[in-house]
C-alpha cells in the first residue's frame, strides 16, 4: 500500500516539476522570441505601408503638377475668370 502511493506522490511531484520546467522555458524563452518576431512583422508591414503611401503620393502630386492655372481652380471647386481663381 505504501509502495502505491509513493508512486502517486512521485508522479505528482514529477508532473509538477516538468509542468514548472515548461512554464520556465515557455517565459524566458519562448514568449520573448514569439514578441520579437511579431513585432519584426510589424515592423516590416509599416515599412511596406508607408512606401505605398509614399508612391501614391508622388503619383497624385504628378497629376496635380500636370495641370493648368484653370483646371487646378476648378478642381478645387473655384471658377477661373480673368486669369484669377474665384
């Protein structure tokens, strides 16, 4: 009898000390690792984003450059009479 629950006494303990081990490995190692790694994805998604940004810009800027006196006056919902925007 004493035999069996030595046994169970020693699986508890073995059970928690690998459970212990785990959570150890899994604070100090893993986690850690698992934020770097999403925050270099992150990283790298802003990047992206903001080249996109930047290329569509250049593109509005060039149609913007592309036209006249009277057609940036109407555009921005004015009425070019006379050489002036109104």
């Amino acid at each position: 009898m004493i035999s069996r629950l030595s046994l169970a006494v020693g699986a508890l303990i073995g059970g928690l000390a690998v459970f212990l081990i785990m959570q150890a490995a899994n604070a100090l190692w893993l986690l850690p690792a698992a934020k770097e790694a999403g925050r270099d994805e992150e990283r790298t998604a802003a990047i992206a984003r903001s080249m996109e940004i930047i290329k569509e810009r250049t593109r509005t800027n060039a149609q913007v450059n592309a036209l006249t006196d009277a057609d940036l006056c109407r555009e921005l919902g004015g009425l070019f009479e006379d050489g002036e925007c109104r």
